[in-house]
C-alpha cells in the first residue's frame, strides 16, 4: 500500500491572504513586508499555506495579550 502525502493547499497573492484572514489588502502587505506572518514570497507573489496560516492566527502560543 502506498502512503500518500498530504498536499498542502496554497494561496497565491496578497489579495487572496487578505482574504482569508479577513484583513484588507494594505494590512496584509504590511504584515507580510514585516514578516509577521507565515508565508513567502516567490518572485513577485506571495504565497502561504492555509493550514499553517489558520494555526498561527488559531494557536495560543502566537497570542500577542500580555499574561494576567
């Protein structure tokens, strides 16, 4: 039996991450120019993976409120 490898699904563009996150498109080119959230650029476009982008915005460890 063959084991199969997750593909992971990518999305191409500022736009489309804006989008995703529910951001408008300058906060997103800011947050992507500062590095503040996963993703890459390749070429002229940026791309990140969904998962990866929905757990660092979903995961505890990436919450920016000071402890109590």
């Amino acid at each position: 039996m063959e084991a199969r490898t997750a593909v992971p699904e990518l999305i191409w563009g500022a736009s489309a991450i804006a989008r995703t996150i529910g951001r408008t498109d300058r906060q997103v080119f800011h947050l992507l120019e500062k590095g503040a959230i996963p993703a890459k650029r390749i070429g002229n476009r940026w791309v990140a993976e969904r998962n990866q982008l929905m757990k660092f915005f979903t995961d505890p460890a990436t919450d920016t409120k000071p402890a109590a």
